[in-house]
C-alpha cells in the first residue's frame, strides 16, 4: 500500500464542503482541517504509484475550490500499532 499526505490549498470560505468532498472519495482514509500555509491534509492511500494521478490532479484537484496542492508520498510508515506488535514478538500472555 503506497501512502501520500497531500497538502491542499483551499478557498477558505468552502473549507468544510471541499473536506467533505475529498473525504467521500475512495482512496482518501482521512482529511484534516488545519492551521498555516495549507487549509486541509488528506491521507491518501492506493495499491500502485500510477494511482496516485488518478486520485490527486484526477479527482483531488478537480474538486471545485480546491486552488492547489503539494504531494509526500511516504516511504515507510511507523504507527504505535505496528510498535505494539513489534514488541510483542514471540511474547505468549
């Protein structure tokens, strides 16, 4: 699973109904509203690098109100989940 956080600028007066919008799509896990040079993040996590055109200047950017974006795609990803299990390797309760 190949994950991107995409940094999306906004008119700000449509914040919550351009969330709304990026959000209801199917490659987006979660949008966040948030403070500084950008107006939203949004996780978006595809099977295949060529997916990601399909879902951020395919969808993502054609979204009315949306006025540009700024992609990261991750290589790895580290969670306290994946730390709980880590550790917990070979331990029987």
């Amino acid at each position: 699973m190949i994950t991107a956080i995409v940094l999306i600028k906004t008119s700000v007066d449509r914040i919550p109904e351009i969330a709304e919008s990026i959000a209801a799509l199917d490659s987006v896990s979660e949008v966040f509203s948030v403070t500084g040079t950008y107006d939203l993040i949004a996780m978006v996590r595809v099977r295949q690098h060529e997916d990601l055109a399909e879902v951020i200047p395919g969808s993502i950017s054609k979204i009315p109100g949306v006025e540009a974006t700024d992609t990261h795609v991750a290589f790895r990803t580290y969670s306290q989940h994946d730390l709980e299990a880590a550790f917990a390797i070979g331990l029987d309760n």
